[in-house]
C-alpha cells in the first residue's frame, strides 16, 4: 500500500494518516464484532449504527471500497436482510488485516 500517496489524496500529511489508519483497524474489528452480535440480536439499529461507523470513517480516509461494503451492510441491517452479510463481513475483516499488515511493515520514506 502507498500510504503516503494515499494521505496525499486525501490532504494529510503521511504520519497523520498513518496514525487515523491504526485507529480504524482497531475501531473496524470492534465495530464488525458489534455489528455481528447486534444482527444477531436482532437489534438492527445498532447493527446499522457499527456499519455506519465503519462507513464513515474508512470514507473520510478514501477507503472506498471498505466505505461502500459497510453502506451496504448498513442498508442490510436497516432492510433485516441477512443474505450477503457473511461475504460482506469477510471482505471487511479481511481488508482490515491487509491493512494491518502493511501497517506492520510501514517504514516511512522521506
């Protein structure tokens, strides 16, 4: 991954991006866990609320395609619609370990 090009498309600078990145892994994983115990629960409105989270804030950093599969698992959780959730749920959790690997191997270049 191109941290700094992508900071760079978004107007951070490359540190302040990689400091919002680790966050939102780390807020990812729990709000895909609480999404996942809130469908569950059937309390679609919290589980609409993590999607939501997820929505936001991976669109803020131009993670759009995190950014979209999170609106559509919100839409889900606000339609009861369980069909695509485990994909969805999937690609999430797995774009959120690519991203934490790369941040594992991030060096900074000057």
């Amino acid at each position: 991954m191109d941290f700094k090009e992508m900071a760079s498309n978004i107007g951070l600078e490359e540190e302040d991006f990689i400091e919002l990145l680790e966050m939102l892994v780390e807020v990812s994983f729990k709000d895909i866990d609480n999404f996942e115990k809130e469908f569950a629960a059937q309390n679609y409105s919290g589980a609409a609320m993590a999607a939501h989270s997820i929505k936001g804030a991976s669109g803020n950093l131009g993670l759009t395609e995190i950014s979209d599969t999170a609106a559509e698992l919100e839409q889900a959780a606000k339609l009861t619609d369980d069909s695509q959730i485990p994909e969805k749920i999937g690609f999430l959790k797995k774009e959120m370990d690519n991203i934490s690997e790369a941040l594992k191997d991030y060096r900074p270049r000057s």
